[in-house]
C-alpha cells in the first residue's frame, strides 16, 4: 500500500500545519506569513491570537479583520491609566484571556486595580486571568463589602518577579504592604474558584492555603506555588491544603511545589511524615524543590508519571555567584546525591518516565545515584543534572557522567550544569581569564558530545550550563558543526515568569 501523500490533506491543512510547526520559533511565523497571500490567510489564527494593547492605551477600534481571532489580550501598567478602562473588549467576541503585565526594570510598582481586575472576569467569556511581574491591589475598605460567590474563571496565575522581595530591599520600598494587598485580592478571587478551577499559578507569600484547604478542587488539574516562607506557621499551611491529596484534587495531573524555606528551619513539609503511602494515579509531572526526603510526597506511587523534577528554587548557582542576591531569611538546602537516591528508590515511579531533573551535591553516592537513574528509568528522552562539588578544589569527573549517562540510548536532550572551579571565582578579572574558561568549557563540552553521541543516535543537543559575569546561559553542543555559545534560552524556569509568543499589535 503506497503511503499517503501531502495531497489528501489539502493545500490549507498543509500551509496550517506548516504555519503551526513554525510558530513555536520566534519571529518565524511572522516571516512565514508574508511569503504569499495564502500563507498569510493560513497564518492569520495563530498571528492574532494574542493581541496586546497598545502602550497608551487604545485610541481607535481594531480592524474587523482580526476581531474575532483575538482570545488573549495583554495589558500593560500605562494602558490601565486609561479612561474607560475595559470599553475595548467589546471588539472581541472570542476573548478567553486576560494578562496584566509589567516589566519589573522599567516599572518596579505595578498595582492592577480591582475594578480593572472586575471588569475583566464580569464578562462570562473570561475563563483566565494572569498577572506577571505585577499584583492585584483592592482599595481600602472594599475587602469587607466585596464577595464573590461565582465566578467562571478556571485559570487563575500571579506570577511576581522572582527577586520582587530584594528589589523592595534595593529601593526601600515596604514589600509586607505588596503582599498585604496581594493577599486580600487573591482571598477574593481564589476560593470561588473551587468548582470550576483547572490551572492555579499562585505565589507562595500570598496564596490563600487555610481558605484553599476548606474546598475540595475536584476539576484542578495543574497547581503551582512558587515563592517562599514567611513564618514557621506559614509553612505548616502547604500541608493543610494538600492534606487527602488524592480526594480533594482527584484530577490533578501537574504538581509544581518551587518553595524557599526559612533559613536555619530545614525543609519545609509537603504532606508531612505520614505512616501510609500516597497514591495519585493521574499523575503526570511532578516539580519539587528541596523536599524532605522522609516526606510521604517522596514514598508516593505515581504509576503513569512522565516528568519528575528534584531541584532547587532560586537556582543554587545564583548565591554562588551572586550571595546578595539572596535575603538572611532565604534557605536553599540543596540534597546531597544520597539524599536523592533514596527519594527515587522509594518513589514507585513507572519505567515510562521520559523526563528527569536533578539537583544535588556530589558524595559518595553519586556513582550509584547516576547508575539508579540510568537502569530505572531506560526510557528517558529529556535529563537534566545540576552537579555541585562539595569541596572547591574537586576535580569535575565529566567524562565519567557522559559515559554513564551514554547507557540511556533514547535520550534526546540533556542538560548539565557541572560547577566547574573556574566559574565559582571572580569571571571577568582579565580577558585572559576569559578566553582560557571559554576554551576549556569547548573542550569539555565537544568531548562529552563526542561521547554520549556515539551511544544515543536520538540525541540533538547536549547543553551546557555556562555562567557569565552577569547571567547563565545553555550553550548548545551539536552532533556536527560548531556549538552555540551565546543561546539566547536563558537560564529562566522558575527565575523569570513563562513569555507568550510574540504578540502583534493593531495599531
């Protein structure tokens, strides 16, 4: 039977699905779109899908072209200074989402007020509301005459700016009052939520947990908290809501858990020691950062899990590099490899898991962490280690880890960040300095290439954490030709809320 060609499809099926593979790369889809009219119409979905309104404000209606293709409109703080704050969301009948967002280096204050907020999710066709880098503020003396008892949101993300609290610090502002008013909006719009919610993207400083803990969320099916603890009794809250795990969030297939403990307090608990193991069947990612390992969280059986992350949060690397960065209150325990080994020996995880992140500190154990992972988990596609050294004058076994890592012959990505010597002292000293790190980090990083490409024919890419006198980015070895030294995938995941694709203007 001859195999069917591109013909059946149709010439728009194919032009959309072409259009569709090369709106995940910036900027392309907009090139892709002007090479003729057909591309265009084929393009014009997915361009307009998410509109943002111009910086100002919007002076004149947008073309009725493009009404009804928008269902994700962004605003900006200097749009929400606007008269008539709300009057152009009658051009777009097909509007699902809302995002408030701001720039913390141009606008490090950025209040969205709670009659913009209210305008917004009124509409019933409004099922999702964001606000990145800046928070929801209700005016005094309306917490106590506000209610709500429906509403039809299901998506509901407050993503601050990671460093929010050490840039209150740097420009003496008051960050308690920020959390104050965050705390009361987000009292308001969390808990009517329960029955319809599916997405739930909140900050740990702020979410309302004691009244979360009182509803069961049975249609939840990816959580996040993300931030940290403010108070020994604060941290005896994120129990209380995950308490019954699999009875009050029956659906929840995504647990994200990027959570700072107090300093000096040790690592904050999740379900906390229980006697009996957790079962949670539709599980299929699970994110924690520095969980005990005595925690029932890490005994759990997860029989369909695809992604499982042990990490830190913010990424260990940056006191490292960066210790003001950092508040005295902030505690990063990162686990040693011991400690890891034994969190994925008991976790009863399926052989099925394609994605692995790890985050630890070399001991003794790291030969039998590595082996653990490679002969449990044979089907892995994506890994991502994070190694630190727990002495300075360690010698990093590179080759050793490529080897290991090398027996997993499906991989397609791997990611490492190794801690090598020469990035833990001051970088930009003298160019000489620079181009012999440069140099060596390339040799390293074609060998280890050279390697694990030898035994994983799937393999695209082997990235290498390389750290700057500023910044952290994934250079990028290739199978063949030179490698990427200057990727602009920055180091973000947890340290930068998540950008949309590029959003086109009307004006």
């Amino acid at each position: 039977m001859a195999a069917p060609s591109l013909d059946v499809l149709g010439e728009e099926r194919v032009l959309y699905l072409v259009a569709h593979a090369v709106s995940h790369l910036p900027g392309m889809l907009n090139i892709y779109s002007r090479t003729s009219r057909y591309t265009r119409f084929a393009c014009l979905p997915m361009l307009f899908a998410s509109v943002r309104l111009p910086t100002h404000g919007l002076r004149e209606a947008p073309p009725p072209s493009i009404r009804h293709l928008a269902r994700r409109l962004t605003y900006y703080p200097s749009a929400l200074e606007c008269d008539r704050f709300g009057w152009e969301l009658d051009f777009f009948p097909s509007l699902e989402s809302i995002r408030f967002y701001a720039d913390p280096g141009y606008c490090p204050v950025s209040p969205v007020s709670w009659m913009a907020i209210k305008t917004c999710i009124t509409r019933p066709n409004i099922s999702s509301i964001s606000f990145v880098c800046c928070f929801p503020v209700l005016i005094i003396g309306v917490a106590a005459e506000e209610t709500m008892s429906r509403t039809a949101l299901t998506n509901l993300a407050c993503i601050p700016y990671v460093w929010r609290d050490v840039l209150c610090r740097l420009d003496r502002r008051d960050v308690s009052s920020e959390h104050m008013q965050e705390e009361q909006s987000l009292a308001l719009l969390v808990p009517p939520m329960s029955r319809l919610a599916r997405q739930l993207d909140l900050p740990l400083e702020t979410a309302p947990l004691r009244q979360m803990a009182i509803h069961p969320w049975s249609a939840l099916r990816e959580l996040r908290f993300c931030g940290r603890f403010l108070s020994l009794e604060h941290m005896g809250s994120l129990p209380m809501m995950l308490e019954d795990l699999p009875n009050r969030l029956p659906s929840l297939t995504h647990l994200t858990l990027l959570t700072c403990p107090l300093a000096g307090s040790g690592r904050s608990p999740v379900l906390g020691r229980l006697s009996s193991r957790v079962q949670h069947h539709q599980f299929r990612s699970l994110t924690l950062a520095y969980p005990d390992p005595d925690d029932a969280i890490c005994s759990m059986q997860a029989p369909y899990l695809r992604h499982l992350s042990l990490r830190d949060w913010p990424r260990y690397y940056y006191p490292i590099r960066f210790p003001d960065a950092y508040l005295p209150s902030m505690g990063y325990p990162i686990h040693s490899s011991s400690e890891c080994l034994s969190i994925l020996r008991r976790m009863e995880v399926s052989t099925a898991l394609e994605k692995l992140e790890v985050v630890y500190e070399a001991d003794n154990s790291e030969d039998d962490l590595l082996r653990h992972i490679t002969s449990a988990y044979p089907n892995l596609r994506a890994i991502e280690l994070h190694r630190y050294r727990s002495e300075e004058d360690t010698v990093v076994p590179y080759e050793k880890i490529a080897l290991q890592l090398s027996s997993v012959k499906w991989l397609q990505s791997i990611r490492l960040n190794l801690d090598f010597p020469e990035t833990t002292r001051p970088f930009c000293n003298s160019a000489e300095d620079i181009l012999r790190w440069t140099d060596l980090f390339l040799q390293v990083g074609t060998k280890m290439m050279t390697l694990l490409h030898a035994a994983c024919p799937m393999l695209v890419a082997l990235e290498m954490l390389r750290q700057s006198s500023n910044n952290a980015v994934w250079a990028k070895f290739y199978p063949t030709g030179e490698p990427s030294l200057y990727s602009k995938e920055l180091e973000l995941d947890g340290e930068w809320p998540p950008f949309s694709p590029p959003l086109i203007r009307w004006t």
